[in-house]
C-alpha cells in the first residue's frame, strides 16, 4: 500500500500543481488583464489631466478676458460718468445764468413797460390838455364868429332895410306901389 498511497499522493499533488497552475494561469491572466487595465486607466487619466488642464487654461483666459471687459467697461463707465457729470454741471451753471440773465430781461422789461405807461400816460394828459384847449379856442372861435355873424347880419338887416325903404320911395316916387310888384 505504500505505494499505491504515493502515486495517489503524486497524483493528488500533480492534481493540485495542475490546478494550482490553472489557478496561476487564471491569476496571470488576471494580473495581465489588470496590468492593461491599470494602463488604459492611466492612459484614460492622462487624457483626463490634459483635457482638465486643457479646460482650467481656457476657464483661466475666458475669466482673464471677462476681467479684461469689465475692467474696460468700468473704465469706460466711470470716464463716461466724468463727462456726464461734468456736462450736467456746466448745464446747471448755464441754467443758473440763464435764469439770471432771464429775471434781469424781466426787470428791464418791467422797467421799459413802466416808461412807456408812463409816457402814454404824460401823452394822454397832454392830449387831453389839447384837446380841452382846441375846444375852448373852437368854442372862443364859434362865439366870435356867431358874435361877428350877428353884427354882420344886424348890419345886412339895417341895410337891407334902408334899401329897401329907398327903394320902395324911389316907387312911391313913380306911383307904383311896392306890395303890387
């Protein structure tokens, strides 16, 4: 039996080396299978670190760039605020003059309407005066021409009397009477 018991041995353990060889086997593989697949990971990493730095360059110029356009736009706001300002000062200091300038206007032309009232009114009084004086003198004027008329006509009557009294003689003188004719 001993040797029987060594050749089962032997074939229990050439068993084992063959499975432990299978087993080796399956590991290699496995460790190779890994070792490819901790390659590609790594290959996979590396495409991740560069397309990472890739996009942290880009993320870097877009953000230098916005910082750039709003440092420009900033710029140009405050420059522009400057000049607004500025503007709207000078406008209030125009409007200041202006509105000086307008209130002066008004006194002036208060003072011209004043005069000019004024003026008419002194105007108006003197026409008024003369107007009062050329009806007096009219008025003097008209007496002294109806006194004139009357003494003119008293003296027409008179001597439209006297001829006619002559010349009712002068027919009395040749008969005639004058109430006939």
């Amino acid at each position: 039996m001993g040797e029987n018991e060594l050749e089962v041995k032997y074939k229990r353990s050439v068993l084992d080396v063959a499975i432990l060889q299978d087993h080796l086997a399956l590991r290699c593989d496995m460790a190779l299978k890994a070792q490819a697949a901790s390659i590609e990971l790594r290959k996979h990493m590396r495409d991740m670190e560069q397309k990472l730095q890739v996009e942290s360059q880009d993320r870097r110029d877009v953000s230098s760039d916005l910082s750039r356009q709003y440092k420009t736009m900033q710029t140009e706001f405050t420059t522009k605020l400057k000049r607004l300002e500025e503007e709207v000062s000078q406008l209030r200091e125009q409007l200041v003059l202006c509105q000086e300038e307008l209130r002066t206007e008004k006194r002036e032309r208060a003072l011209v309407e004043q005069d000019k009232d004024t003026t008419i009114a002194d105007l108006q009084h003197k026409l008024d005066n003369m107007e009062t004086d050329y009806e007096k003198i009219l008025h003097d004027t008209l007496d002294s021409l109806t006194s004139q008329l009357s003494v003119s006509r008293r003296g027409w009557q008179d001597q439209s009397t006297t001829i006619h009294q002559e010349y009712k003689e002068l027919l009395t003188d040749f008969g005639l009477n004058a109430l006939d004719i």
